[in-house]
C-alpha cells in the first residue's frame, strides 16, 4: 500500500503489488495487507518504529508519513527515533490521552538552499503514528514547537 486516505476525505488508494512465487501467493500477501489496514489489533501493536515485524517476523501494516515542518531538526536528527504521547484534542475538542506517535527527525534544508529571500529552514521527519487520531502527526509536531509546513 502506497497511500490510503483517511475518513473524510477525497482522492484516490494507491497499491502496489510485489511478486510472489506465484499469482496466488501474491494474491494471498494483498489480501493480508488489506486485513491489516482494517484490522486495528492487527496495526497498532508495533513496539519498535524502526521494525515492522515487531521483532518476531510477523509484518503488520505500519503507517509511514513524510512531513516537511519549520525549522532545523539537526537537534532532534541526532537524538534517533522519538516516541510522543501527549494527549491531544479530537475534532470536537475532547481531550484523547492515548495519542502515540513515532518521529524520525531526518536532517534540515537549510534557509540558503530555499532561494534568496527564504529566512527559515525546514526540517524533514518521518513519522508513524502508532493511533489514529485527528490531526495526530499535525498536533505532536505542533507540540515539538516543529508546525507542518
């Protein structure tokens, strides 16, 4: 799986299928994968960001996003896979205390390379939130005082 939207909102899935042995096997490795998606036991019991196979072989689905956010990240770059659990609000403004997401602070863009006129740098992360929630990556990021570009 390449993209999947969110409830709420527009576009189109992308998937892409990788060959098995034969048209069954990789019939069988599709058919897992789309379980996994809709099966949120099966998503959200990755202890290690870094390992999908949660140690044990086992591949589960892992949401995987790229955010470009304000400023450098080089602190953070060095510091290696972050976990953030603070609380944030859903879209009604109630307070979810079980928010966890993973962030991989990967480098910075510098200011110079943005053109002339550019006064800020951008920082690159990856992140996998381990819940699904509202506006999660968005509000943790905000948090790290790093807001989404």
């Amino acid at each position: 799986l390449i993209h999947r939207l969110d409830k709420g909102a527009s576009g189109c899935l992308l998937l892409a299928f990788c060959e098995g042995d034969d048209e069954t096997s990789s019939n069988n490795n599709t058919h897992q994968l789309i379980r996994a998606m809709q099966n949120k036991d099966l998503i959200e019991d990755t202890n290690d960001a870094a390992d999908p196979t949660n140690g044990n072989g086992n591949t589960h689905a892992v949401k995987t996003y790229l955010a470009i956010v304000v400023g450098e990240c080089n602190g953070y770059a060095k510091r290696g896979w972050i976990t953030l659990d603070t609380p944030i609000k859903d879209e009604y403004g109630r307070v979810k205390p079980d928010a966890v997401t993973n962030l991989l602070f990967c480098g910075t863009i510098p200011s110079s390379m943005l053109g002339p006129n550019s006064k800020t740098s951008l920082g690159v992360v990856i992140c996998r939130p381990q819940t699904g929630n509202y506006h999660q990556i968005r509000q943790h990021l905000k948090h790290l005082k790093k807001p989404i570009v």
